[in-house]
C-alpha cells in the first residue's frame, strides 16, 4: 500500500518538479489574468518527454510506467503551479492520447500518437455537450455514411484544447435510440471539411488552458479515421474518462503540496502580535490538515497507477481517488487563503488562483457527485472489492490467523484491524501486547509461555491511560518496563485504565515505542472503521434504493481506504527501519478521525440502535483519539515536523 518509488523514478520526478519551476512557473500570474496559452512552455514538455510520458517509445512515448507517469504528473504542479497548463496535458495527452494508444490502429499509432508524444500535435477529446454533461450517453451529435465517408453533425461543450488543437477524438451517435450502444469514436483533425471551433470561453479558472466549442457541419470523417470497433465509442470513452481520474487528481495532489509549501513560507515570515504567525496553534492545524490530504491523496492515486501496472481493472479506484482528491484540493486551497489572509485574496498570489483552478477537480471528468454514485452502488453489490490486491498473500491471511503468526509488521496492523473490526476489547488487548513485542521483541515482553491468546503487556508514552492495563502485567512506559503488581498497578476499567507507578521498572531500549504505538493506534481505529462500513451495508441492503444512502457508504469506503493506505504506508516504512514517526503520526491522526466520521455516517444510514455492536461503536470510535497523545497536539506536532523540510 506504500507504492513507493525508486531511486531513478526519484530522480526524473525531481527533473520534472525543478522544470516545471524554471520554465512553467514563472509568467504564470500573468498568463492567468490574460488567459494566455503558453506555447513555449507546451513544447518544451514535450521536448522533455512529458506528453507521451506513459507511450511505447516505437511510437515517440518514453516508455513510463504509470506510476511514474502518475508522479510526475504530480511533480508537475507541485512545482509549477499553473493547473491550466496541466488541465491542457491531460486532455493532450490522456484523454485523446490514451484511446489512440490502447484501442487505435497501427496506422493511427504512426499518424497521430507518435506526434501527439512529441507535441507536434495538439490534442482534445470531444465527449461533452451542452445538454450532455454526466448524462455523457445521451449526445446528440450524429454520425452517418454517406459516400465512402462518415458525416459528422452536432457539437461538443467545454471543450479543452478547443481553440488550439490539431486534432480531437470525438464521440457520435450512429443510431440514438440505441443509446451509449449506438456511439463510436472518430479521430477528426482540424483541417477536414465541416469542421471548425467556436469560441473560447473565459472560465474562472484553469485560464491559461484554451477552452471551446467544436462544432461539426456535414464534417467528412474517412473510414479509417473510426478508433476502435464502431458502436464501441461509449466503453472508450469511459476508459479515457477513468485514466483522467486519477492522473488529473495526481494535478490536485500537487497543487495541494504547492499550496502547503506557500503557506509554510508565509507563515514564518508574517509576523503578528510580536510573532511569526506559524506559531499559533489555528494555523499550525490548518498546515498539518493540508500535508495529511497531499499525503492520502497521493496514495490514493498511486494506488489506481500501480493496479494499472499490474494491467488490473480500477474504476472503483480511480472514483474513490477522485471522491477524495477533489475535495482535499478545494478545502487546501481554501485553507490556503485563509492562512494567506487579503494577501490570498489578490491575483498577485499563487494560491489565490490555487483556489479557482481547484473547482473544476470536483466537476471535471464526472463530478464528485457522480463517483460517489459509482462507489456507493458497487460496494453495495460488492462490498470492499479488492482491498487486498496490493499485500502479499502471507499479510492477507494474517487477518485471520494468531497474531503471534504475522510473517511482519504489515501482517500484524491488519491482524489488529481485522480483531477491531469484530472486538474492540480484544483488539486493545492485541494492540497493546503487539507494540510493546515490535519496539522490545524479548519472550519477556511478546509473553512467551504465557498460554496462547493471553495478552499480558501494555504501554503509555504519554498520559497514565493505557489499554488493556487490567489484564496486563508488563508496561513499557518512559523507557522501562515495569512488572505488576510489584511496580505498578491500574485502577478498575473496562477498556482502559489508569494506571500507578510505584516502582522504578528495568531500563530497555525502546526507541521505536512512539512511531509503532502510533502505528498500532492507527489499524485500531482502521478496523472500527471497517466495522462502520459492515453495519452501514447491513443497512443499507435492507433499504429501498436511495442516492443519499449511496453517497454516504462511498464518502464511507473513501475514507476508510485513506486510514488503511496511510497505516500500512506507516508499516513499510518502520519495517524498514525508517524513521516512521511522522509516518505514524499521519496515520493516526487519519485513522482516527476516519472512525468516527465513518462511525457516525454509518448511524446516519442505520440508526442508532440497530445492532449492538453499533451502539458500541459510537463509544469505542473516540478511542482511538484519546489514548496518550490527544489528537490536537499530534497536529500541532506534525505541523511541526513541516518546517524544516518543507522551507
């Protein structure tokens, strides 16, 4: 669930960030408020190779993986800043470029993806009209045979690239009673007869990527300008549609970290009441908010890049993706200003045009409201597809085996998340034992010999609240371990306790203690979580069909996806031996926050009472929150941790 990169992909990444800085960024004010088309800037990227970044080199493409291709689609905006420019390379080069990859001809390979790689043409993709918008199957532009030839009439809305483009993949209706059946894709350059572009429409964001109108007037298409198989238009499209998702969330990720990166910088240089106004609490919480959404939505698209790798379907993944880096890039920005005060709210600024460009994320390739539709219904029918498709084999079936049989740290987080789906006692039972086993593995501390299933150690690195400290006889606590009850006891609790110190306990080396407690902390609350989304399902199967009910189970399902990416990011990285404190700290943050969202949705759609491992849940869902360090300093903490690699 890491998706991490190696030290070449690194490397171009870099590349494409410092590019994007040197030759994109600046003059980007400026070409925003004239809504310029930055031509330079264009062919420059392609003469780096970016807009065939994810093409087979035979025809002009670097030959990038995806989840390179995803990264330095993210690199981009992280380090130029200019969404429109970005907004224009995605409908080059994925919405128009990807059909002619997977499902054109080799002759249309040669003629158009080859140039479309190099930037020598300028591409578009001519779904949307004006009375077809998420309805996409209802167009009414026709196509018909007439003399050796296809004749093309209608328009198309919105258009990216319209004003600019040499070429466009156009979907029309060969028959409309047969609805999306009936539709197939065209390849339809500027130049062919009874074809021309309206005028450019002047948006509220994204300025610097030309916007229109095509229209077509008798427009002659030759038969071997038909991609793909005629009348399979519409599952074309929605293939473009997909890839668009998650690459043009991969835009918003960056623009997340571009946002972040300004507001780090002017929040130690404004001063205000004697002092840097990084230092109150409000906005070190708004910055710790905003590296929490870049770091689970990149994980969210690399996700959809590594499956795509791996050649495995994923329009539930890429919806999910889009669900939640849509509107982690509009609340950034949003936050951005805010942080920026009246200096945001003047074109001067970069976040400020941060914030008209973030928009579109939520309305651009199917709106948010249409994925989460998406989710919503197919979890319904297939509840938690594919969760496990990025573990090894030995880590899924950690879920239902002893947790002393986790082969590692991966396994054992999903061991105790699959034990909090079902038990919250038992797993602050299990997470308690299994942190002190990974930050001191002795027989001592792991209770070797104590019977299987018993659990007999706990741990605090903050507070005197700990979990299962009635059952435990070890602590590990400040840096030694303390045996009950000759040096420490607990008062009575049902799930925590608070516990007595009066001993002085054997000095161990305990250094991962605060990264792995964080760690274990964070598949707790996964796993309430995943209990949320069951009683949510349970519900919702016996109700009627209700778009509200599916809108809730997908902002559910999304949720839930980011805690279970960012604790298992968590485990990599202190499996490793990495320091995995700010892993571990974002993870419990997110996770945390997840079970109680997820929780009180799942009362939304259920009921209070329902069952009564619901009831429970609305109590044990703040658990996760409470033990040891309170959530608001862990977010003052991580803001923190932010400034000295982000300035």
């Amino acid at each position: 669930m890491y998706f991490d990169l190696d030290d070449e992909q690194r490397a171009f990444v870099a590349t494409v960030e410092a590019f994007a800085a040197n030759e994109i960024a600046p003059g980007a004010i400026e070409r925003d408020r004239t809504g310029e088309w930055f031509v330079e800037g264009w062919l420059k990227m392609g003469q780096l190779g970016l807009l065939g970044l994810q093409f087979p080199e035979e025809y002009g493409g670097s030959g990038a993986s995806i989840l390179t291709t995803a990264a330095a689609f993210q690199a981009f905006t992280a380090g130029g800043a200019d969404a429109g420019i970005a907004l224009s390379w995605v409908a080059h080069s994925v919405l128009a470029g990807t059909p002619l990859w997977l499902f054109g001809s080799e002759d249309q390979k040669r003629r158009y993806l080859t140039r479309i790689a190099t930037g020598e043409l300028t591409a578009g993709y001519g779904l949307t009209e004006a009375g077809a918008g998420s309805d996409a199957a209802a167009l009414h532009t026709t196509a018909v045979q007439r003399d050796g030839c296809w004749l093309l009439n209608g328009s198309k809305m919105f258009i990216t690239n319209a004003p600019v483009g040499d070429m466009f993949v156009v979907f029309a209706s060969e028959d409309r009673s047969l609805g999306s059946r009936g539709i197939t894709a065209f390849i339809v350059e500027r130049g062919f007869p009874g074809f021309s572009s309206g005028r450019e429409l002047d948006k509220m964001g994204n300025r610097t990527s030309p916007t229109g109108e095509l229209i077509f007037q008798d427009c002659e298409v030759p038969p071997e300008n038909v991609l793909g198989k005629r009348r399979q238009g519409f599952a074309i499209a929605k293939v473009a549609l997909e890839w668009e998702r998650f690459l043009m969330m991969a835009h918003s990720v960056g623009t997340m970290q571009a946002v972040l990166r300004d507001c780090l910088r002017y929040a130690h240089e404004r001063r205000q009441f004697g002092k840097p106004i990084f230092e109150q609490p409000a906005i070190q919480a708004k910055l710790a908010d905003m590296r929490l959404s870049s770091a689970a939505g990149e994980l969210f698209v690399r996700r959809v890049a590594w499956l795509k790798d791996q050649q495995l379907p994923t329009p539930l993944e890429s919806s999910s993706c889009k669900i939640f880096c849509s509107a982690a890039v509009m609340h950034a920005a949003l936050q951005g200003v805010q942080v920026l005060g009246g200096y945001g709210y003047i074109r001067e600024n970069a976040v400020e045009r941060a914030m008209r460009d973030a928009k579109l994320a939520e309305i651009g390739g199917g709106t948010t409201e249409i994925q989460r539709q998406v989710v919503g219904r197919s979890i319904l029918h297939q509840p938690d597809q594919h969760w496990d498709r990025a573990y090894t084999p030995e880590q899924v079936a950690a879920r239902s085996r002893p947790l002393a049989e986790a082969p590692d740290l991966v396994g054992a987080t999903l061991a105790v998340a699959e034990l909090a789906r079902h038990s919250t006692s038992d797993a602050l039972a299990a997470m308690a034992d299994e942190t002190v086993r990974w930050s001191i593995p002795s027989p001592a501390a792991a209770g070797e010999g104590e019977g299987e299933g018993t659990r007999c150690a706990t741990f605090s690195f903050a507070g005197d609240l700990v979990p299962n400290a009635v059952d435990a006889k070890l602590l590990l606590k400040d840096g030694k371990l303390l045996t009950k009850p000759a040096e420490w006891t607990s008062e009575d609790g049902e799930l925590v306790a608070v516990v007595k110190i009066h001993g002085k306990g054997q000095p161990v080396n305990a250094p991962r203690l605060g990264p792995i407690a964080r760690l274990f902390n964070a598949a707790l609350a996964t796993g309430l979580a995943e209990a949320a989304l069951d009683e949510a399902l349970d519900a919702a199967r016996a109700m009627p069909d209700d778009q509200i009910v599916e809108f809730k189970l997908a902002d559910i399902r999304t949720r839930l996806d980011g805690a279970r990416m960012l604790t298992y990011k968590a485990a990599e990285l202190i499996q490793r031996g990495e320091d995995g404190l700010q892993a571990g700290r974002e993870a419990r943050i997110f996770a945390a926050e997840a079970a109680v969202f997820c929780t009180e949705q799942a009362v939304s759609i259920a009921g209070t009472f329902r069952t009564r491992r619901l009831r429970d849940l609305q109590r044990d869902c703040h658990i996760p929150a409470s033990l040891d360090v309170p959530l608001t300093a862990e977010r003052l903490a991580l803001a923190r941790s932010l400034a000295g690699d982000t300035l």
